[in-house]
C-alpha cells in the first residue's frame, strides 16, 4: 500500500529588536544569566506589559512578503500553561484574533514550483530556557530570553514530502534574513521549528492521526526527523498498529523520534484575551509606510539575476543565498562589466577562502572594487588567469589591490612577440627531438612545449599568444 505524507509546520522566529515585546529589557543574546529581566518580564504582580511598536512593524514586513493579509484588528490572548522558564505560568499571544492570515510562499524543488499556505502569522513572547546538568539531577533556568518577541508562521498542511518541508523551512529563513528582522540562527534557538506529520494512504482526503516533532535544531535534522517519523508511522499502519497523537522528541544521535507527551489541543491551553493590553489597530497607511521599506526579495532577485546578468540559475541560487552576498555580486558585476567573470570568482575562490575560515562575506579582505579590478587586468592581457590566481591568493592575505601586488612583485604578463619567439626559439633549440617527434605527428607533445615557454618566461607570457606563436614556428613559418 501507497502512503501520502501531510505535513504543516510550525516556525519561531525572534525578531531582533533591541528591546523585548513588553518591557525595555535588552534582547542581546550570550550574556549573564537572568541579568536582562525586570518585573514586567518576570510576571510580578501589579505590572502592566507595554507593547513594542517595532515588534508590530516587523511582524507586517514578513506577513507582506508571504503575501497574507494583515487584519484592521488583532488582539492578544493568554495561553495558559506551567513550566519552569515561564513565570506568569502563561504566555502572551494572539489566538483567535492573530496579526495576519492566509498567505503563501512558493518552493522551487527538482526544477518544478509549488505554493505552500500560510494559515496566520501572530506576534508573542517568549520562554526563558532550561539547562540541564549532564552530571547531577538538576537544572537551572535562565530567564534573559523571557519575553524576547517572536513571531509564529504557521504553515498549511500543503507538504508532501520531507524535501518539500526543508524547501519551505529555508524560504522563510531566507525571507527572514533578506527582511533582516531575525537573525536566522538555529542554533541559538533564533529560528526554530516544530512539524506535524500524518500519513493516510493516496488517493484518500481525511487526515491520518498526526504527531508533532520538536527539537529539530537544523535543516539537516528537520528533514531527517521527518524521513524517520513517515517511516515509523508506515510500518505501524502496515503491520496494524495506529498511531497515536502525541509530542515527539528528535534525538539526533539516536537518528530517532520518542515520546514527549500527550499531544495538547487549543482548549488544554484555556485561551482568554488578555485584560492587559488593548486591541491593535492597524491601517492603510501603516500597512502602505511598511510596504515601502520591503527589500527586493530573493526569489525576484534570483530572476532579475538571471534576465539582467545571463548568469545560470545555479550560480543565481548561490549569490542570492544571502543578502550581502547577492549586493556584493551585483556590484562586481556593474564595476567589471563581466557578471559571469565576477559570478566565478566570488563562487569559487572568495566563498572557498571564506568557507575554509568559517567567515562571511561581510569580513571578506577583499572589496568589490579590488576583484572588478582583478578581473579587468584578465580582460585586457595584462595577467593570465594563472597569474591572477596567485595575485587573488596575495590579496586575500594582505588586502592589497591587484595593481599594487602586480607592480611590487613584477607580474605584468608578457605580450610582446618579440620576446615571446625569443623564448620559443631556445625552447625550441634546447629540445630538438621533441620538435622532431611534433613535426612527425606526435601533436600531443604540444601541451610540453608550452610548459617549457612558459617556466623560461616564469609564467608571464601570455598563454592565448604563446600558443599561436608555437604552431607557427614549429611549423617552420
């Protein structure tokens, strides 16, 4: 029997404004335990919470750029619940009454498009975190993150595969980064994400019992976790168990899910609006002042790469992967006048380098400026490309220009015809028999001479020059 995978997920992302959702208390990562919080965050009685406007703002750029629509109207609820990281013994969000609803993002997978729904978007607080002694039974809560804003995006249950969920996972995270209000970072817990999966066999509409995965702190683990739940739920049906609806753990070690607990309903949570804080109120005109600072997204970028630079649409998939990256192509592009040169380059050797020192693009020695330049010097004849390898290595090293590493080290290539035949000429006489065996037929001992020109020329000549030149004499004219 055939069955269909259904899967909808569930993704967190914190906004990265300085402040947290209802209080001024810093939102930056990585510092002292339980030294950003204040009684507004840690829920002692009598406080009021106050709402970041910029959280609302941030909120509406990503429900533009999911094309959802953003309601005149939203509220706040409280979600009723207890666990150690939250002191309120709820947390604040929006249920009945969210920010934005019904909207989309389109998935590029095996050369095909599909559109995956987004059922709401709704702005919240978040949890403090839990960390657990590896060597006693004990654990410590760090409250720094309570309160920090996130959004939620709640996907439809459009997904078909674990492909077409990690494909979608990394459209929002690359909608994200490129609208630069979340940083993207899972392993920082940044951007996260909880899937709910079903299986029922094809051909069916009704919904298979479903199970919702947590834990999942990476790409690679979202799509594993997933591969392995379809799995577990297909042996279960096929050998007539059923499955049961609960949390489940991803235990990336173990390459296997287990159970969490009971999985929780809406009404386990008691919703009710939160007496605290009033009704957001959004229109037109805010909507149409955020619209107006919207970033080209990279899905567009991509084609506009494609049409406007004939690059090919991997190497567009690659610059467009990141913001900076797909700024500092266009620019080395526009400078040099040679998109697939500065495609190459920045490709192969700028990401190598980078990727070797774990650095991005933002701290890469080497400006737009300095490789349109490099580039050029190709273009014109000044060096080879063998030489502009080595030119590129001394420039990421030093952060010289290719000019000033050209003149200190007397690389300009040699295009002179005269030099040139002078070098093939003693070439030519110091090995006789290899000519001998050339004019005889033996076409392949070509590639040696124009190694020979060029160790007497100490790599300078010019290859293209060197090569017509060779033919010629070896012929005799």
């Amino acid at each position: 029997m055939e069955y269909e995978p259904i899967i909808g997920l569930e993704v967190h992302a914190q906004l990265l404004t300085k402040s947290k959702i209802f209080c001024g208390c810093s939102t930056q990562f990585g510092v002292e335990p339980n030294s950003h919080t204040c009684p507004v965050c840690m829920g002692m009685p009598g406080v009021l919470p106050v709402l970041n406007k910029k959280v609302v703002e941030y909120t509406m750029k990503m429900a533009l750029a999911t094309h959802c629509r953003i309601n005149e109207v939203c509220n706040f609820a409280r979600k009723n619940y207890f666990y150690p990281d939250l002191p309120k013994g709820y947390q604040i969000s929006q249920y009945a009454s969210p920010l934005a609803e019904h909207g989309y993002v389109d998935i590029e997978l095996n050369g095909g498009r599909k559109k995956i729904g987004i059922t709401r978007i709704h702005m919240e607080e978040d949890a403090g975190k839990l960390l657990h002694d590896e060597h006693t039974p004990s654990s410590y809560v760090d409250m720094n993150r309570t309160g920090v804003p996130l959004i939620e995006i709640v996907s439809e249950p459009d997904m078909r595969s674990a492909e077409e969920a990690t494909a979608y996972l990394k459209r929002l995270h690359e909608i994200l980064v490129y609208l630069e209000i979340c940083d993207g970072n899972m392993e920082e817990g940044s951007f996260r994400c909880d899937a709910n999966v079903s299986i029922r066999l094809k051909g069916e509409t009704a919904f298979g019992t479903r199970t919702e995965l947590k834990n999942m702190n990476s790409f690679r683990n979202v799509q594993r976790a997933l591969e392995y739940e379809i799995r577990r739920q297909e042996y279960l049906l096929a050998s007539g168990g059923e499955v049961v609806q609960e949390t489940k753990l991803w235990d990336d070690a173990q390459g296997a899910t287990y159970s969490m607990r009971g999985k929780e309903e809406a009404h386990d949570y008691r919703y009710f609006p939160d007496p605290d804080l009033v009704p957001v109120v959004i229109d037109g005109r805010w909507i149409e002042e955020v619209r107006e600072t919207l970033p080209e997204l990279p899905l567009e970028k991509r084609e506009r790469f494609i049409q406007e630079y004939q690059i090919p649409p991997y190497d567009a998939g690659v610059l467009t992967s990141s913001r900076v990256l797909a700024d500092y192509f266009e620019e080395v592009a526009k400078l040099s006048g040679k998109p697939k040169a500065a495609s190459n380059w920045i490709m192969g050797e700028i990401l190598r380098f980078l990727n070797e020192e774990k650095r991005d693009i933002t701290s890469c020695p080497i400006l737009p400026q300095s490789l349109s330049e490099l580039i050029q010097l190709i273009e014109d004849g000044t060096i080879s490309g063998k030489m502009a390898k080595d030119i590129f290595e001394d420039m990421y090293t030093t952060g010289k220009g290719p000019q000033q590493i050209i003149e200190e080290k007397g690389l300009v290539q040699i295009t002179d015809e005269e030099i040139l035949k002078k070098a093939i000429e003693e070439v030519l006489a110091a090995n006789p028999v290899q000519a001998e065996q050339y004019r005889g037929g033996k076409e392949k001992i070509f590639g040696y001479f124009v190694g020979q020109v060029m160790k007497v020329t100490r790599g300078k000549a010019n290859p293209a020059l060197v090569n017509d030149l060779l033919k010629k004499m070896l012929a005799g004219s």
